[in-house]
C-alpha cells in the first residue's frame, strides 16, 4: 500500500482541469518541463536561505502541486493521445532531476545529517530505475511501495512542514531520513522481484 494507490481518485479530481488544457494546445512535454523548472527554483531557494522558514513553508505545498503536475501530464498523454518516446524519456528523467534539485538542498539546513539526505536521494533514484526496468523486462512499469515517489514527496513534506512549525532538526529527523532510505531500499526489492516474477 502506498500513496500511489490513491492515484485513481485524484485523477477523477484533476480530469476537468486535464481536459482543458488539452483545448488549450498545453502538452504533457510543457507540465513536466514546469514540474522540474519549478521544483529547480524551490530547491535552490532552500539552498540560498538554507532552509528558511518560508521556504520550510513553501515545500510542503510545491509538493502537492507536484504531484498533480506528475498526475496531469500522464493524463495528458495517455488520455489524449499524446504520447511520444521522448515524452517518456522526459517523464522518467524528469522525475529523477526534480527530486534530486528538490530534496539535496535540504542537507544544507543546520542540524541536518547531509549523508541522510544524500543517501535518501540516490535510494529514490534506485527506486525509480528499479521500477523502469520492469518496462524494460516485461512492459510492466513497477510501482511497488513502500517508498514510491509520491510516498517520498509526502514525508519530505511532512519534515518540512514540522521544521517550519519550529521543531528544530536533531537526531530525530536525521532517524526520520534514514527509515526513509531503508523503506527506499525495501521498495528497491520489491521492484526488482516484481520485474522478475
């Protein structure tokens, strides 16, 4: 079980909005060529004030408005026939490079373990090329949990968001951070045997 599967009901929720940027000419290459600028800027923001409050603030909403950039372009493509390989390159890179660009500033806050937040980082890049070779094997893009992208989106957010509140990083987080990557290294296998089951 992991937020993914929620993916269904928030595309119900996104499909208006969908199919009017399809009338409007907007394709999936530009929303996710959006989501990654985006998630660039708001990264180097944390960067510049290393971790700010109002930056600590913003993260946690960047991040759903993330995720409904990650669910609008697949609805583009898929539900509007706009599907192209270079699109899927995009797509799966993008994701890479957003998360990256987004999470790595986060080692910059005092207090914070930065071998954590790396370590975090280069697992979730695992995850996702575990996943990818599911497509490569079988044509069968995985999605196991326990630590998918969206799973990895909402507890950054939820760090964030309590760091914001004045919960000063310590131990805790770092711990926090660390059960993140070991859930991401779970996830690693669980792609891995489904790709080959």
């Amino acid at each position: 079980m992991t937020i993914y599967d929620l993916k269904p009901a928030f595309q119900n929720l996104l499909r208006p909005i969908v199919n009017t940027m399809a009338k409007k000419g907007i394709t999936p290459n530009q929303v996710t060529w959006a989501a990654m600028i985006l998630s660039l800027i708001v990264g180097g923001f944390i960067a510049i004030t290393k971790g700010a409050v109002i930056a600590l603030y913003i993260v946690p909403v960047f991040l759903f408005v993330r995720m409904a950039l990650n669910a609008i372009d697949g609805m583009l493509a898929k539900e509007h026939d706009l599907k192209s390989d270079g699109g899927a390159v995009l797509n799966e890179m993008g994701d890479v490079i957003s998360d990256a660009g987004l999470y790595l500033p986060l080692a910059l806050i005092g207090g914070v373990d930065a071998m954590a937040v790396v370590l975090f980082v280069i697992i979730g890049i695992f995850t996702e090329m575990t996943g990818i070779l599911g497509a490569v094997i079988k044509n069968d893009r995985r999605y196991d949990g326990p630590m998918g992208k969206s799973d990895r989106a909402f507890m950054i957010g939820a760090l964030c968001l309590l760091w914001a509140l004045g919960v000063h990083p310590a131990l805790w987080s770092d711990l926090f951070i660390y059960a993140g990557g070991v859930l991401g290294a779970v996830t690693v296998a669980n792609r891995w045997k489904g790709a080959l089951s």
